[in-house]
C-alpha cells in the first residue's frame, strides 16, 4: 500500500510519500479460494509535524517516516508479542465470521467450508494513531471475544480487532504511560483534554462518545 501526497494547486499530481510494505494474505485463485480469519493490513496515522507512523497486523514494532518518507524511528515494546492463536481462538474467529454473514446477507456455511483458514497468531499491535504534542498512540490487541465482526476475513479496519489498551510515546519513541479506554471504542481523534471515538455496546449499537483525557492520569 503506498501514501500518495497531492499537489493541491495542480490536483492531478501525485507523488509517492512511501510505500507500506507487509507480507500480503494468501487469498487463493479463482477456483481456489481461500477464508483466511484474520488478513494482514497496515494502519496508519500523521502527526502535528508531518511525520508518518505506520505498522500492520504482522509487526510487533511502528515505523516512523518523515513527510519525505525516510524511516527516521522505530518504536519497540517488550510488551509487543504475538501470541500462538489455540483452537478455541479460532473457533470464536469462526463465530464471528457467522456473525458478520448473517448482517450482511451473505452465504454464512461459508464459515464451516473446508477453505477458512484459521490464524497461527494473534496480532499484537493493532492500530496507531497521532495524539497532542507528536505522541504516538499504539492500541494493543484485546480479547478474541471483543473483536467485531466486521474485521474478521476483511483487510480492515485493523483497529477493530483491538482492546482497550493503549501503549503512549513521546515523540522521540519513549514510553510516557499507558492508557486504558472502554472496551469495544474505537478511538478515532485524540487531543489534548479528550478522546472522540465510536463506542459499540453489547447489542453492537454504535455512538460517536467524547472521553475527557487527563494527561496526569497515564500509569506507567
């Protein structure tokens, strides 16, 4: 997947910023397709000062460009680990695919075929995204069981397969604190005072919610 910047006196150029690179799910071929559970899939964010931060459901670190897309960081954690996925993941993987047919219409014996293709292992990091003062935001894998439907056997939203713990860094790549939020929110903007995101309930009704972020409040 490339970042393309646009040009907006001459809207009709493009140029490249960089390329995600990521090891593609094998989707098979016509004839021979194949259900994988989870697709790999980058997520990416920008920050106040134009640097790119980028990683993907297959990584246990984030990469760091600057707007030219020169790698200039990579963050780490030691708590960044994937986990071998046990059949009993991949059974709630398979549910929710049921779940996700069943909503959508489509053919949901899809999900008992012989082509699905369970996980060898869980993702550990699974969205970035640009908070206050250049920190860098890294949403840690949740539970199997809060995964919604919709990001099984789809190439994203990657961050809907996420929990409601959040590694924060500075803008130099240490490790500041560590945030926890509802389960089942996706956090889509952070700003100094607040969190403003989707919140889905047990009954999988979504709201736009507004969390009030108290800086003082990051555990280490």
């Amino acid at each position: 997947d490339a970042l393309v910047a646009m040009d907006v006196e001459s809207p009709g150029r493009l140029d490249t910023v960089l390329v995600m690179d990521y090891p593609a799910t094998d989707l098979g071929s016509p004839g021979n397709l194949r259900v994988p559970l989870i697709v790999n899939s980058p997520f990416w964010d920008r920050l106040n000062d134009g640097r790119i931060v980028w990683s993907s459901l297959d990584r246990d670190d984030v990469r760091v460009h600057a707007p030219d897309g020169r790698l200039v960081l990579i963050v780490r954690s030691d708590a960044w680990r994937k986990r071998a996925a046990s059949r009993a993941d991949g059974e709630v993987l398979r549910e929710l695919l049921r779940m996700k047919l069943t909503a959508l219409g489509g053919v949901v014996e899809t999900a008992d075929g012989p082509n699905v293709v369970f996980p060898d292992s869980l993702p550990s990091i699974t969205a970035v995204r640009a908070g206050p003062d250049n920190t860098i935001w890294v949403q840690k894998m949740g539970s199997v069981e809060s995964i919604d439907p919709v990001a099984v056997n789809a190439p994203g939203p990657a961050d809907a397969f996420g929990g409601g713990t959040w590694d924060v860094f500075d803008a130099e790549g240490a490790l500041l604190g560590v945030v926890r939020l509802p389960a089942r929110f996706r956090a889509m903007e952070i700003t100094s005072h607040a969190v403003y995101g989707v919140l889905r309930d047990e009954m999988d009704v979504q709201r736009v919610v507004r969390l009030r972020l108290d800086r003082n409040e990051l555990s280490p």
